[in-house]
C-alpha cells in the first residue's frame, strides 16, 4: 500500500434484531402487502360490505322481535281461551239449571252459573290489562257440540248424566287453561285480575270430580 494512498471505506453496519423490520429501508422496491378485502379493499367493496352487513343487522333484530311478539302471543292465547271458556260453561250452566232434574246436576248448574258470572267483571279486566278488546275476544265461544250432545241425550232421557260429563270434563280443562294464562301473567294487574279465576277454577274443578265419587 502506499503511504498516500486513501484508506478503504468500513463495511456497511447490518441493524441489530429483526433485520425483517426494516426490509422497506434496505429493499424499497419490496411489494406491498395485498388487502384483504375483495378488489384491494377499493371503496366500492368497502360500500358492499357495509350493505351485506346492515342487511344482515336487520335480520337478526327481525328474527328477535319476532321471538318477543310470539311470547307475547302464548301469553295472551290462555288468557282468550280462558275467557272463550268461562262464556261457555256459564252458557252451559244455565242450561243445566232449566233441564236437569237430579240435585247433584242442579247444583253444579247453579253454583257454576253464578260463580262464573260474578267473576266475568274481573276476567273481562283481566283482556283489558293485557290490551285486547273482551267483545272481540268472547266472538265463537259457543260449541255447537255440546249442544248437540244434550239434545241427544235429552232425548234418550240421560240429560243428567250427559250434562255433569261435559261440565265436569270442561271445568276440567278451565282449570288448567285459567293456571297456564295465570303463569304466563307478568303485568302485577294481570296477575291481580286472574287470582280469583285461579281460586275459583280450582274450587268448580273439584266440586264436579267429586260428584259421583
């Protein structure tokens, strides 16, 4: 070497670490990374997304507000058959009190036929507290097939018999119609207004299946 000449130049210092990290320095014609969205993430897929996932928002809030408005449904479906059904067994009722002949069938017919009617203020309460209209709800509670079956047996003079089998077998199914509306109740007024149907169902039900026993 000679003395004049210039020394060399120091190698070039690697960074310590990743060297990874800093690729985009020592590369810079690296490629980019790819989006991952459809068409490079371009504003009209973005707009796309948006719209699939609005659509898909309002799907699911349908799916629950239809969920609540059937609860709602089973609720109020006890409380109208319970109404439909008290209608009917005072209906009934009092034709037991013009036809029947034995005591056990006069009391039935009586005693339902009042105790019915007295609680028919509180049950129509009961259709108001949970919004719907007592006329609309009571259209079609009569049963032509149990008319049917009286005149029948009316007819072959087993009026007695046949009636205290419907009205035992109807009280029956109140009873277990007036508890499931009287569960599903959750307003306090609504509650309020089927405990003495509840109370009351319960007593009927036990007075016509004891007859006989």
């Amino acid at each position: 070497m000679q003395p004049n000449a210039p020394s060399p130049a120091p190698p070039p210092i690697v960074p310590s670490g990743d060297v990874q990290q800093y690729d985009f320095i020592f590369n810079p014609n690296q490629p980019t990374k790819k989006s991952l969205l459809p068409g490079g993430g371009s504003k009209k897929n973005r707009i796309v997304l948006i719209a699939v996932g609005a659509v898909a928002l309002v799907i699911i809030f349908s799916v629950i507000a239809g969920l609540i408005n059937n609860l709602g449904k089973e609720n109020t479906d006890a409380l109208v058959s319970a109404a439909k059904q008290q209608q009917e067994l005072i209906r009934v009722a009092e034709i037991g009190v013009q036809k029947s002949k034995t005591q056990d069938a006069k009391n039935i017919a009586i005693t339902t036929k009042l105790s019915l009617e007295s609680e028919q203020k509180e049950m129509q309460a009961a259709i108001q507290a949970a919004k719907l209209n007592p006329k609309k709800v009571l259209t079609g509670s009569i049963d032509a097939k149990t008319d049917a079956a009286l005149t029948t047996a009316e007819q072959n003079n087993r009026f007695d018999e046949e009636f205290l089998k419907i009205m035992t077998a109807s009280l029956t199914n109140y009873q277990k119609t007036v508890k499931t509306a009287y569960d599903n109740a959750t307003g306090k007024n609504l509650k309020a207004a089927l405990t003495t149907q509840y109370k009351s169902a319960n007593t009927l039900a036990g007075v016509a299946g004891g007859i006989g026993d």
